[in-house]
C-alpha cells in the first residue's frame, strides 16, 4: 500500500517546506525533462526556481533501483538530502512514468495502492492509465450492470464489484495534491487503473459528471461564507430558500425565495482607521563583548523504552560538557522536539544533529506512514493499546524510513561522545544514561546450518568489533541496528536489516527435517547468494569446481537490444553480484560448486569482440547495443553465426518486441520482361517459409528501415548487400503486391542489375527491346554536316554524336558543360544534321532575353544555312506563317509564357531550353508553359543545372521524360530531403545511376587538351596617400562598430555591419569617389590611372572588355577614356536588349 519508491525518496528525505516548494515548482510547469537514458536508467532535468529565474540541472541515477536511486543538483541550494528542485524533478519523473511516457516497460504497479494524476474525472487520462483492454470491458459490464457505491462521503467513494461471480472492493478518494488515490484487491501490476477501478470512475462519470468529487467534498465553511451575505448560515433551515450547485468544482449559491435580500455590511472603506502616532526612536550603543567558547553541547539519547515496533525511540538532551565534549560534567536536560528550541547556544555540529534527530521523532514517522498508507490509517486508528504491535506492512514503512536516516546519523557521530542509551524499563534520569560508542564499520550477517536429532536449525551470527558474535545477543532490542557491550554498530544496508529481522530476537529459526527441503529452496538457497551460509557436513554431498552452461538470453530496453549470459552450474543460473560458490540442492543435501569466473569473463570479451560499440554493464554482465547497430554491415547474421559456431544457445526471440528479428537470410527472385514502353519484374522476396510483399518492402524503405514485418510477427532483416543491389529498383518500380513496372527511362537500373546478375536471382527475358536499348549504349559516330562553318574541338563532336543518340532512343537530356566550350555550336551541328536528314527542320529556341542575339550571331557564324526568326519584343508578330517560313523560331521565357497559347499550336521537331534552371520550379507558370509544348525531340543547355538543390533537376526532366523520377512528392521525399538534408550517400548514388545517360557534362579541366591556353596578368597597385589615408580612417571607423556591434548583439547579429563595412572598402579601393556619402570624395584612384595607362601603351588596334561591379566606377572609366580619346562602347543592367547588341556588333 505504498507510494512508489521515487516518491517515498521524496517524504523521507525532504522537509516539509522542500516538499511543499517541490510541488508547487512540478505543478507549475517548471520541470524540463532534458536527456533520458532508459539503459541506464537515468534522466537529467532542466528546472526553474520558484523564486528567481534561474534554471538548475537536476541529475538522477539508478531510476528503477529503489536501494541505491540517486540524484545531484547544481544550485547552491543543496546542502541537505535533498533540495526543491530535486523533489520537483522527482514528482515529474514519477508522473511520467505512471503516464507511460518514458516508455520502460519496467513499472509494476500494486492496486493497494495507485495514483491517478488527474483533478477530476478525466476520460482522457484514465483511457491513458489503463490499458485498451480493461477499457473496453469496463464499457462493457456497465451496459448490464453496476458498481455497488456503498459510500460516497468526505471526497472519498467506496464501492463492490462482481466481476465473475466473484466481488472486489475499491476506494477512491482525493489526496493532498487533489489527484486520486484508489485501491483494489484486483491483480494488475501493469497499468495504475484496473477493471473495478475503471468501472468504478466511468460508473461516476457518468452518473455524475467530472466534478463529482468536489460535489462530496466537505464545503461547510465556504457555504457559509456565501450564506453569511443574506443573514444565513447552514444551521438554518434552507429548504425553499436557497440551492447549491458546482461549478468547475466550486460550490455556488443561488436564493429560491426572491424576497431574501442581501443584508448590508459595513464596508472596510466605511470605517474608521485607527491614527498611527509617530514616536522617536533612541538608539544607544552596546559596548562589545568578547566571545565565549561554547560549553553547552547537545546529547543524543537511544531510548528502549518504546514498547511496540521499532522498540526505541531518539532523544535529545542538553548541559554543560567537558572539553573534549566526551561526557557532561552535570545535570542534563532532556529537550522537548515538538517545541521549539533555541539552538544559537550550541555549535554547527550539533545544529545539523538537532536537525536529524527531530526527523526521527514519531510525528515524522506519522506522517510518512499516512502518506505511503493512505487508505488504511494504520499509525494512528490501528494502534488503540499500547501494546499491540504493528502489522507487518506499516513494520517495512517504518523501517525503510527510519533506516537511511539512522546510519547518515550514525555515520556522521561515530567515534564521538556524548552518545547514550537507555535501557528498558529505566526511567529516564542522568543517572540511568549509559554511554555508547558508535562504530563506522558496516556489518553482515552470517548463516550456520547445525543438523540436530530430527531438526535442522539455521544459525545467525555476525562479526562485529573483531568478535564473532550471535544475532541473539544484540542488546538492542531492536533489528534495526546491533549493539553490543556498548558499541553500535550498523548492518550494511536496508535489505540485511530485513534479512536479520527475520531472525530477531531468537537469533536462530528451527524446523523440522521433514520440512528442509521446502526451507532448503524458499529460504536457504536465497541465503547462499549473497550471505556466507556453512553447512553442516552431514548436509554436504560434495564440494568441487564447475564449469559453467553458458547460454544468451535477449531482452529489449528501449532503443537497445540486451545480450544477457546466464552461466548455470549444475542447472542452477548465477549473476554477476552473487557469491562465488554456487549452491546446488540435491535431495535433502547440497553441492557447492566454486564459480569458474575466468570461463565466464572469456565469453564476455569473446561477445564484446563481435561489435566495438557494445556496452558492458558489470553489475549484470549484460552487453547492450543499440538496435541500429545491430542492424548494420549484415552484424545480426555474423551474430546468430558466431553463437551457432560457439554453441552458445540463444533464447528470448520470442519476447521481443521491437527487435523480435528473423534468424533466415532473404531468398530473392527476380523475373524481368519487356513491354512497349515499360518493363515488367516478378519478385519473389522468401524469409525462411514467409512471403513478403512489394509494398512491405517499398514501405521499409519509405521509413528508412532496414527490415520488414513478417507474417509470424518477426521481423526480416534486409541485409547490406541486398539494399545496396536492389533498393533502387524498388525505389523507382510501381507496384504493391509480387509485381513492378518501370518506365522505359530506368534502363540503367535494369542495365546495372543485368551486369551485376546472379543467375539464381535474376532472370532477364527481355527480347529485341532490351536488345535494342543495349545496342543504343554504344554511341555511334557520324559525319559532321558539310554546311557547318568553323571547326569543332574533339569534345564537341562527342557532345554532337551524344545529341544525336538521344534523339535515336527518343530520349531528352541536358547538356551541361562548363560556360564557355560552345554548346551552343554542339545543339546548332546537330540542328543542321536533324535537317540535313530529314529534309526540314521546326526547333524553337527558348532563352534568357540577353542571349537572343548571341544565337543569332551563333546561327549567322556556323549554321548560315539555317533560316531564324526571333519571336520577341513588343511588334512581334503573332503570324503562324512566320513560324512555318523559318528552320529556328527563337524566343525568351518571358515571351513564351505569355504567347503559350499561339505557340502551343505549333509541330516542333526539336525545342531546346537554353540555360533550363529557369525552369527549376515546377509550379511555376514557365515551366506549365514549357510542357505544353509539342515537340518530339526535347533538350535542355545548362552549365549549372543543379543551382541550389537536388529539387532543382526534377522540373527539367520532367519536362524532357515525363514521369522519369516519379511524382514531385515521390521524388521530394525519396531523394531531394534525403540527399539535401540528411546528406544520405545512397540515395545520392542511386539519383546519378538514373540521371547518369541523361546528362553529359564536360569541365574545363577535363576538356583542357582541347582549348588554347589561357594567359592570365594580375596588376597589383599600390594605393597612393590620398586614397591611403581614406582607406585607413574608413576601416578602423568599421573595425570599432563592428567589435561594438558583436559585443552587444552577438556575431550573428553583426553579418550586416561586416557586410557594409567589407562594401565600403572595395568601392575605396576602386575610388572613394564612388562612395554613396553626403560629403563627396575627390577621385583619387590607383586602379583607373593603371588601367589607362594599359589602354594607351598595350591595347593598340585590338578590342577590350572592361568589367566593374560598381556602377560608379564605370562613370568614372568613361570620363577617362574620353579624356584620352579612346572610343568606346558602353552598356550595363538598363540597357535594353537591341541597344546592347547595336553596342557588341559596331
């Protein structure tokens, strides 16, 4: 009937005003939970004070580990067991837990007692603290029948339930924190709320509404409250006057009778206020006293007067000490805790001892009893004599809170004086006080099994003070602690001091040889793994060394998988922690077995060898992995090998969950054919003797997975290899059961699959037209056209005898080859070609407004024989005859986009896009328009296809190959994400096997054989005075702003102050004429003097082109060359299109 473990940590530990600051800070929201590690069971927790705004970092270890759970917090606040922040993060990691938030599947839940965090009755929560299950029976018995409420008074409601003819009482009731604390006698250790307790909340749900507990709340003095305002209270008689109701759990009050009328109260404002009268103050100087050593100490008395468990109580007393403070050199006082007392007159010592000690007061133990027993009462309604004694649950309460608090104690006084005893049945008088010495050593018990004339009796003893000593001579009188002669000790932990309890105070347990061999196996074997236990010798059959049964269980934890060895010795499993000789029952008898630890730590570090990212938990000897790793690089299968090859059996396959893996490796079969544009691929994919699905293995790679949902319930596992072979061809193939189509643009994936073949896997039956499309593999050469002006470079004839294959297989590409080698020349070689071939030639030219006339020029130089005509401009012509008269119709995107209706009615032969990242966006109307063209031949010119993302390729093949890359969504969520964001490597290799015979892109690097040299002259200038010195004064003026500006804001907030500053000293540079100032410069400029001088002395008869980013700069390039008479032309962003070609030609 306890408060889970993490709570009781909480009321044991805590103050009452920690506990009270904990609470409001968890019921304010204040508690983050930060980082959760469900392997080793911790959490750390980001928590904000309740009275400043500072944040604090709440660490908790060992969760699930009731004995050893621990916690440290950073703030300066934590100088005792615990501090508020800790107490908060514990109540939210508590509430988490019980919500099933954190996912441990390690909680157990008794129904004596369980908390429902909610403020009233909330169909929400309870569906959430029960399972589907119980929740839809509980439904369903209140369609027949009904929880019988037997009382329902005081915010608490007790019921029956008959459930299968048998009944189950419950109780619910609100607690101090306004949730619910609710009991049952029906087994569920799974979730917080079982069936009677579901029926029971969903019975006065319904009934009743949420709010129904605050209805049977005892409310007597706000009603009268509300009364009071009509000259009533709840004493009179109401009937026909007055009506309550509740309102989001409040009551109000409304008046029946409509002549009552509020009675007038004199009003605070009314009346009079008593007249402060101002006194001076005299102050007057205290002459300063020297200060004294301080005599008076406070002593600690252990009581054995207390005649029901735990058979003593802790006093403190109070007098004057001797100097050592080993003894009190008079009279003693004994102080009253339930009181206050002054404690100035003692020493920092003995402050924190007084504080200990009140906590060891039976009022504490009260009050943590109640809490942990809320139902029962036990510590103040069960006890009605003296001497009746606790029952065995309120004993463990008591126990577990007194026995942490007593050792820290101890600890912290042994070695000391002033510590006493008073013995039972000794009124309490200095004269009765004897002294006791408090050891630091920690002590365990130990067992004899002594073999009598038909009994068997067990023994305990225990090694204290250099003696060995019987159980049974503890002169304590209590099995919480030991004392003998005098001295004090403490057992080892809270679990010994169960262990001996169980033999307090006879100090030995007899029974009967017909009975040794149940005790043998419920009570001595328990015994033997953590206490040394000797045997009678006629009770041993043998002592020897064994060699130990080693097989591996599997468990799940979170997002690990637990590889658990059990070592057994003689069918008997050991643990890490147990003692190194194993006792074997065998018949009335036992074997001891010593442990073979080298044996069992060989297989440990042969299981660590097989992964490098195995985590060893030595407490348990279990190695952890996380569920990634042991799906990657094939490891689960090396993993079932090894173990087969160590025959090392593996059991717990069935219990898993999440990781419950299938130990067969995947069978495949594929079967391809071909159809006029697609081909058609039966896979039989085999587990073992499961069947899996298209469309299960399309989803797995949807999800990233690399394994698949068997029929069985396992989980088959898609190795390394196999994605690596496959993964595209699923990827890219439609369909969901035993069958994929892919496009005709896939070829290099059936292309790949064919050379990478296994003939027990693949077979290809793909007839003339995979013979075909392989043939079309080997680009074949053909004659340049005799109307072609001009030379090609060798990496240009490449580049026209790949046009030419696209055209064969009637597929669109995009040729993407660095600026500047002439694909412009390539696309016009194969134009004259197309012609030349086929007697006539409709293209369309579709490109940016500033390179209209750079086709022109470029048809003009090597294609003369080609008739244009350009489609642009306010007077163009919307004629179809002018379209039919000319081989290339050449237009600009802007143009397209508005005359698409008339050019949409146009046959094309051949439409090519020049620099086609205009049409990067889908959506957008150009690229609409683009794909509504009709050609039959399309192509795509681009040295940067791919500007800004992956996304950018998709809307140009879409446009060339339709439904190449699937959908937009498809290709989103397959490749562009995975590539962009995750930086995925196989997605990004699957993406370039499919693009790979669309795209031909040569560098300039790559090509360079085949180009002139390049000479290149960098001019450096040296800044003269004038310049020199605005240079300087500009930049130290932005070097301070910008230190400034980071100082104040951060870097990231200072990007534009750099910015501006790095534009201002570039435009210096040129010349600080140019600067956007109110005040203007004069021109002082290095760079204009050097490049007039490079004009005049080494330009001679030949052009030059002139280049500057600043618009400024070219103002002050052309005063200049006027000056020197040069002519030029000049031309920048707003010059119109045929005023810069009228520029380029004269």
């Amino acid at each position: 009937m306890a408060l889970p473990h993490l709570l009781k940590y909480v009321y044991t530990h805590g103050t009452d005003e920690v506990i009270r600051r904990g609470k409001k800070i968890h019921a304010i929201g204040f508690v983050e939970l930060v980082e959760y590690d469900n392997l080793f069971a911790s959490a750390v927790f980001r928590v904000k004070d309740d009275s400043y705004s500072t944040f604090y970092k709440v660490y908790i270890q060992k969760i699930n580990d009731p004995q050893h759970v621990s916690m440290r917090c950073a703030c300066p606040y934590n100088l005792g067991d615990i501090c508020r922040h800790e107490a908060a993060s514990l109540f939210q990691l508590q509430e988490m837990l019980d919500k099933n938030l954190l996912k441990t599947g390690m909680s157990k839940y008794d129904q004596k007692h369980t908390v429902a965090k909610m403020k009233h009755i909330d169909l929400k929560t309870l569906r959430l603290l029960s399972s589907q299950t119980t929740y839809q029976e509980a439904e369903q018995y209140l369609r027949t029948s009904k929880a019988d409420i037997e009382s329902a008074k005081e915010e608490t409601v007790k019921a029956t339930v008959e459930i299968d003819g048998k009944s189950y009482k419950v109780i619910i009731k609100k607690n101090e924190e306004r949730n619910f604390d609710t009991s049952s006698d029906y087994e569920d250790v799974d979730h917080p709320l079982n069936l009677p307790k579901m029926i029971v909340f969903l019975q006065l749900l319904n009934s009743h509404g949420p709010y129904y507990f605050d209805s049977i709340r005892n409310w007597d003095k706000e009603k009268n409250k509300l009364l009071e305002a009509y000259g009533y209270s709840l004493s009179d008689d109401l009937k026909g006057k007055f009506e309550f109701s509740y309102k989001d759990g409040k009551p109000f009050l409304r008046v029946l009778d409509t002549s009552i009328k509020r009675v007038n109260t004199q009003t605070a404002a009314s009346m009079s206020k008593p007249v402060v009268v101002q006194e001076e103050v005299y102050t007057e100087a205290l002459p300063k006293q020297e200060t004294s050593v301080i005599t008076h100490r406070l002593g600690l008395v252990i009581n054995f007067n207390k005649k029901n468990y735990p058979y003593f109580t802790i006093d403190a007393v109070s007098g004057e000490a001797d100097e050592n403070a080993d003894v009190f050199s008079g009279k003693v006082e004994k102080l009253d805790l339930s009181k206050y007392v002054e404690a100035e007159n003692f020493n920092e010592d003995d402050r924190q001892m007084l504080n200990a000690v009140r906590k060891l007061q039976e009022q504490e133990i009260s009050k943590y009893i109640s809490r942990n027993s809320p139902f029962s009462g036990i510590w103040e309604n069960i006890i009605h004599q003296e001497e009746d004694d606790l029952p065995d649950d309120t004993r463990t309460l008591v126990r577990e809170y007194l026995f942490p608090k007593l050792k820290k104690l101890f600890l912290s006084i042994a070695g000391k004086g002033l510590i006493f005893q008073l013995a039972k049945g000794k009124p309490f008088r200095t004269s009765n006080l004897q002294q006791v010495n408090i050891s630091s050593d920690e002590i365990k018990p130990s067992f004899d099994i002594i073999k009598n004339n038909g009994s068997i009796e067990i023994k305990a003893t225990v090694k204290a003070g250099g003696l060995l000593l019987d159980l049974k001579d503890n002169e304590a009188g209590t099995p919480i602690f030991y004392l003998y002669n005098h001295q004090l000790f403490s057992w080892k932990d809270q679990h010994t001091s169960e262990v001996a309890e169980n033999f307090f105070p006879a100090g030995a347990q007899k029974t009967n040889f017909s009975d040794w061999s149940n005790v043998l196996q419920q009570q001595v074997l328990p015994l033997t793994k953590e206490f040394k236990v000797n045997f009678d010798k006629s009770l041993l059959q043998e002592i020897k060394d064994g060699k130990p049964d080693i097989s591996l269980y599997l468990a799940e934890k979170g997002d690990y998988l637990l590889f658990q060895p059990i070592f057994s010795y003689k069918g008997f499993a050991t643990t890490a922690k147990e003692r190194d000789e194993v006792v074997v029952p065998s018949g009335d008898k036992v074997i001891i077995v010593h442990r073979n630890r080298p044996a069992e730590q060989e297989f440990i570090e042969k299981m660590q060898n097989l992964h490098s990212n195995f985590i060893y938990q030595e407490d348990s000897q279990a190695l952890a992995l996380k569920g990634i790793d042991v799906l990657k690089n094939n490891w689960f299968f090396l993993f079932v090998d090894a173990m087969n090859e160590m025959k090392t059996p593996v059991f717990g396959f069935d219990a898993l969950k999440n990781f419950r893996f299938n130990t067969a490796r995947p069978s495949t079969k594929i079967f391809i054919n071909s159809n006029t544009d697609w081909f058609d691929a039966k896979i039989d994919i085999v587990f073992g003797d499961q069947q899996v699905s298209v469309a299960e293995v399309k989803r797995a790679l949807a999800n990233k997975q690399q394994f698949v949902q068997l029929g069985d319930g396992t989980l088959g596992i898609l190795p390394e290899e196999w994605l690596k072979k496959y993964s595209l061809l699923f990827r890219v193939g439609e369909g969901k059961t035993n069958q994929l189509k892919l496009s005709r643009f896939h070829m290099s994936v059936i292309d790949e699959l064919y050379e990478n073949r296994d003939e027990n896997e693949l077979v290809l039956k793909l007839e003339e037209k995979y013979e075909n499309l392989k043939e079309f593999n080997t680009i074949k050469e053909i004659d340049l056209p005799e109307e072609l002006q001009g030379t090609l470079r060798p990496y240009q004839v490449s580049g026209y005898h790949w046009l030419n294959y696209l055209s064969e297989v009637k597929w669109g590409g995009i040729l993407a080859d660095d600026m500047g080698l002439g694909k412009t020349v390539q696309a016009l070689t194969y134009m004259q070609h197309f012609k030349n071939v086929n007697g006539k030639l409709q293209a369309m030219v579709v490109c940016p407004t500033t390179l209209i006339y750079n086709w022109e020029n470029e048809i003009k130089k090597f294609t003369p024989k080609l008739s244009y005509y350009i489609h642009h401009g306010a007077t163009r012509s919307r004629d179809k005859e002018k379209f039919a008269n000319c081989d290339v119709i050449i237009t600009t995107y802007g143009t397209l986009r508005s005359d698409i209706k008339l050019l949409m009615t146009i046959g094309l032969d051949y439409l090519l896009l020049d620099e086609s990242q205009a049409i990067k966006n889908p959506l957008s109307k150009v690229t609409r328009a683009a794909s509504l063209l009709n050609a039959k031949h399309r192509l795509c010119m681009s040295g940067t296809p791919l500007q800004n993302n992956t996304f950018d390729i998709f809307a140009q093949m879409n446009f060339l190959n339709p439904g190449m890359l699937g959908s937009m969504e498809f290709f989103r969520q397959e490749f562009a994400i995975p590539i962009d964001k995750f930086g995925e490597p196989d997605r990004k290799e699957h993406l370039k096997k499919i693009l790979y015979p669309f795209i031909l892109r040569r560098t300039k690097e790559q090509v360079a054989k085949d180009l002139p040299d390049k000479t290149e002259t960098i001019l450096y200038c040296e800044m003269e005075d004038e310049q020199r010195s605005i240079y300087e004064a500009y930049r130290n003026d932005y070097r301070n702003q910008i230190l400034g500006t980071i100082e104040t804001q951060g870097i990231h907030r200072s990007q534009l102050t750099i910015l501006q500053g790095l534009m201002k000293l570039r435009q210096i540079c040129d010349s600080p004429a140019i600067l956007n100032e109110t005040d203007k410069y004069e021109n002082h400029s290095i760079k204009l003097d050097e490049l007039s001088r490079e004009i005049v002395e080494n330009i001679g008869n030949h052009k030059a082109l002139v280049f500057s980013q600043f618009l400024g700069m070219l103002a002050l390039i052309r005063g200049r060359l006027d000056q020197l008479g040069v002519k030029y032309e000049y031309f920048d962003g707003s010059t119109a299109a045929p005023d810069r070609e009228k520029a380029i030609q004269s």
